[in-house]
C-alpha cells in the first residue's frame, strides 16, 4: 500500500513538471515527502538500498505520469490553461496551510518574515524575466548550444529540488521549453538525434539534481527552522506564479471562467472530503486501540 502510495504521489510530481508555474519541489513539499525525498537522494551512496527502495516508487510513478499526460496536457494547455491552472492552485491554497504549520512546529522568530519575503520574491520574481527566443534544437546547432543544454539541465534540476521554482517556468525564460517538447514530440520521427539531444539535458539535470539535494540537506539540517520559512514563501509565491506562467486573454470567456471555478471547487470539495473521511479513519483506530 504504501509503494502504490509513492508511485501516486511521484505521478503527481510528474504532471506537475509539464506545467509551467509549478514546481516539482513544492508539490514534493505538499504530498509530504520533500524532506524524506532529500534525505534519500543525498545519502544515496551510503544508503543505496534503502534509497532505491524509497526513490524507485516515486520515480517509476513520475516516468508514468509523464509519458500517459504528455500529449493530453499539451492539448489541455492549448486549449484550456486556465482550467488546468485553477485545478493546481487549488491543489497548492488546500495544502499551504498544512505546510505553515509544519513550519510553526520548527519555532518562529520575528526575522524569519526575512526569508518568507525573499523567496517569495526571488518566486515571482522569475515570471517577470523576459522570455527567451526559442532555440532550434537538432544536431545542425552550434557546438557551444550542446554545452549550453547541459548547464541548462543543470539549472532546471534547481527547480526540481527547490520549492517554488519551475522547472517548465526557467525553460520558457531560457526558450527551450517549446523546444524541448518539440523534440520530445519529435522521437516517433527522428528518434537518434532527439534522444541524444535529450540525453544531454538528461545527464545535467541528474548532475544538479543530485548536487542540489546535497546542497538542501545540509541546510534543513544546519537551518531547519529558516530553510522550512522559506519553503512556506516559495510555496505561497507558487499560487500566484502559475497564473502569471500563461497569457489567458482569449481564453478569459464566460465559459472559460465558470468550468475554471468549478474545477477549482471540485478540487477542494475532493481535498477535503478525502482528509475528513482519512482523519475520522484515523479517530476511529485510536478508540479501537484503547
């Protein structure tokens, strides 16, 4: 139960990585295994088996997910961004509160506002960096591009261990977003030299992704308290980012509008009819037990 647990849970990571404004760090933060996921990714060497025993699931779950919602949420995002937009910003205001009180149970001092406000800020702040023009992306590219994909990857595995930052946001900043979903696209037809292209981006973003969780254990172990009031910031920011991601104003109709809310709504009536039925389970174990 609890493998079937972590591949849902990496499912949702991995639908979530396709959108741009949100961030695969804080849906980690929100599905409550952020801190667990660090921890194992950072100590891989030393802990292989338990690493891969917990990181496989959530993994598996995330290449799932990825693969099966590619080509529906592209269309979905062509079509109906905001709709698919209010789903995951009601996913986001159903759990923050959740998160600011796992931050409140790490103590609160009046200087930690410091690090709400900055994150939140550095959040935001990346929707207002000018998009990028896109890069053509196959082997006839200059040669330094190929050193530019890597770092790239490398940047974008930031977003995916960092609450708040996107890694689909940073990839339109840079303008390979749409290139690299092209190319992804473009497998079925030219699969040699998209799969090395992708391979190049591959191998940066494992390199960072593993640096960069090295890089937050050690701060959630040095700085627990500052580092989760941080994360609160990122979190709250990334409400608002994923609406700042899209430009809606053909799609901001009557019709839009109202399937947007409803989906918004049926999130939380989900949200929140699944915690009361998991908490009245768990009530309900407790007066067994005594």
């Amino acid at each position: 139960m609890k493998y079937l647990k972590l591949i849902a849970k990496g499912a949702v990571i991995g639908v979530g990585m396709i959108i741009p404004g949100v961030s695969g760090g804080t849906l980690a933060v929100l599905l409550g295994i952020y801190e667990d996921l660090i921890l194992h990714i950072s100590s891989l060497r030393k802990n292989f088996k338990d690493g891969i025993k917990f990181l496989s699931p959530i993994l598996l779950g995330m290449i799932f997910a990825f693969l099966a919602m590619y080509f529906p949420l592209k269309l979905a995002l062509e079509h109906i961004p905001f709709e698919i937009c209010m789903v995951f910003s009601a996913m986001m205001i159903c759990s923050t509160p959740k998160i600011c009180m796992e931050a409140y149970h790490n103590g609160f001092q009046k200087k930690d506002i410091l690090f709400v406000v900055l994150s939140f800020a550095l959040c935001l702040g990346l929707c207002f960096i000018p998009m990028g023009s896109d890069i053509e992306l196959n082997f006839s590219m200059a040669w330094y591009f190929y050193i530019v994909l890597f770092m790239v990857g490398v940047l974008a595995s930031v977003a995916l261990v960092v609450p708040g930052i996107s890694g689909s946001m940073l990839l339109l900043i840079l303008g390979l977003y749409l290139p690299l979903l092209n190319t992804i696209s473009n497998i079925k037809n030219n699969p040699g030299e998209s799969i090395a292209i992708l391979a190049i981006f591959a191998v940066g973003l494992v390199i960072g992704f593993f640096t960069i969780a090295k890089l937050m254990r050690f701060l959630l172990k040095k700085w627990q308290r500052q580092t989760m009031w941080a994360i609160v910031g990122f979190v709250v920011a990334s409400i608002i980012a994923i609406f700042l991601a899209f430009d809606f104003k053909e799609f901001l109709t009557p019709l839009h509008i109202g399937l947007g809310i409803g989906a918004f709504i049926m999130v939380c009536v989900l949200y929140f009819g699944v915690l009361f039925l998991y908490k009245k389970k768990q009530n309900k174990l407790i007066v067994e037990e005594n």
